[in-house]
C-alpha cells in the first residue's frame, strides 16, 4: 500500500510538473497598458522587454525590483541602454533578495503611485510564481497582467521552481486557514 501511495504521488508530481512545463506564460499583448511595469531581477531578456514596452508607452513608470544595493540608475542605462527611458521613468528597488520580497517591495511601490494595474515581466519558467507571491501582497482590486518573457530554463531551474511554486502554493492555502 505505502509503494503505491508514493507511486501516486511521483505520478502526481511528475504529471503536474509537465503541465508547469507545457503551459508556462506567453508574452502578454504589447498593446495592452497598465499604469506601472514590475522587473524582478534575475535572467536575461527582463529589463529590455519592460524598457521596451515602457518605450513604446505601455505604462508610465518601471519597477526594477531586487536591484543589488549600490546600483544607479546610471549603471543601469550601461548595461541595458535606454538612458533617457531610465532616466525618466524606471525607479530602482533595492530592498529585495528573493521573489516573497520583490512582492512585498512591489506592493509598496504600487501603493506609492495609486496604482490600479501592473504589468509583471518576468522569465516564463518563474511567472507563475512571481504572480502568486504578489497577489497577497497587493492590494484588493490591484490587476495584474503576467507578461512571461520566453527562455530555456536548465532541466534543474525547471524543477527547482517548480518545487517552490508547489511549496508556497501549500504554505499559502495552509495561512488561508488560520
């Protein structure tokens, strides 16, 4: 009976980890506007698709959130190009260290500005996530459009968020019921 129980279970976990892996986000229309854009820091193609989607008049203002303490606006516009965009428009939070904290820092940057619409750019492996750890973190009635950036998590990235995405999605159901 117990061999069976853990068959299931791995049978269970592996099913739902290939339907994580078939449905990961898609980039969200660029022609849709929301009043902010939120960037966790992290993997390639982030910054530059929220630059261009803020560029191209999608929002009025750019989150970076998870920033590494110290870093400027200016050494931002080295790397990623865009100075007067950055300049401008794209504030740097500094106060996060893992995606609970660029929740709770969003939340805050949200409240700041009246925000009643946000436009989450993230990788598509970590979306799903990103967007779980946020809406308790935001306030009622605050919409959130997922904007998946595409990439090639390695077999390991994959899994490892998709453990997280389980545990906090267990940890969350379990705080609903205190």
């Amino acid at each position: 009976m117990t061999k069976r129980l853990v068959a299931l279970a791995l049978l269970a976990w592996l099913l739902g980890f290939a339907a994580f892996m078939l449905a990961l986000p898609d980039p969200a229309d660029p022609a849709r506007r929301t009043d902010g854009i939120v960037v966790p820091t992290g993997a390639a193609g982030r910054i530059a698709r929220g630059l261009d989607l803020l560029e191209h008049g999608r929002a009025r203002r750019m989150l970076v959130t998870g920033t590494a303490p110290g870093v400027t606006r200016a050494d931002l516009a080295r790397v990623a190009g865009h100075e007067a965009t950055i300049a401008c428009c794209v504030d740097l939070g500094a106060e996060a260290v893992d995606t609970r904290s660029n929740a709770e820092e969003t939340a805050a940057w949200v409240r700041a500005r009246g925000y009643r619409s946000i436009r989450l750019v993230t990788s598509n492996w970590h979306a799903r996530r990103a967007a779980l750890e946020l809406g308790p973190a935001l306030d009622a009635g605050v919409e959130v459009l997922v904007d998946g950036v595409p990439a090639q998590p390695t077999l390991a990235q994959a899994f490892n968020e998709y453990n997280k995405l389980l545990l906090r999605r267990v940890v969350l159901w379990g705080e609903r019921w205190r």
